[in-house]
C-alpha cells in the first residue's frame, strides 16, 4: 500500500530516472530534474549555488549514465522523453 502511495507522488520523470538509473546520485538528479525544466548552466548555478565545472561535471557523468554517447544528443530532451 505505502508502495503504491509513493508512486502516485513521485512524478514518472523521477521514477524512471531512480528505477531505471541508480547510479545516478541525488546530486546528478536534482541537476537533471533542473535540465529537464529547460533550466541552463548558469541558472543551475545560481539556484544551487556551485561551479560552473561542477554543473558541466554532473552533466557529463548524467549522460554517461544514461548511455549518452553522441556530443549531439540533447540532454533536455532525452530528459523530457523519459517524462512519459
């Protein structure tokens, strides 16, 4: 029961990103979340208060994990795929 609760509050975007990724650390998830709403480097910068080079770190190690091996695959929108 409390498992079927938590799958109702946890949007499908993080499911799948925990369920299907667990390597991913909290910090590469709340990046990705933050990616995902079209948010930049900058802006993840300011809102998390960190490095420009740790943000592009965990962009990095993010589509590593997620098999991301072409420079030319946008991140946002691999992101905003896994939302459905």
């Amino acid at each position: 029961m409390i498992e079927n609760h938590l799958k109702e509050i946890i949007s499908p975007f993080l499911q799948n990103l925990t369920t299907k990724h667990f390597d991913l650390t909290p910090r590469e998830i709340q990046i990705a979340t933050l990616i995902k709403e079209g948010k930049t480097t900058k802006e993840i910068t300011e809102y998390l208060n960190i490095s420009a080079t740790a943000v592009d770190f965990h962009r990095k190690n993010i589509r590593s994990k997620l098999g991301i091996k072409n420079e030319k695959t946008n991140l946002r929108s691999l992101l905003l795929s896994m939302s459905t």
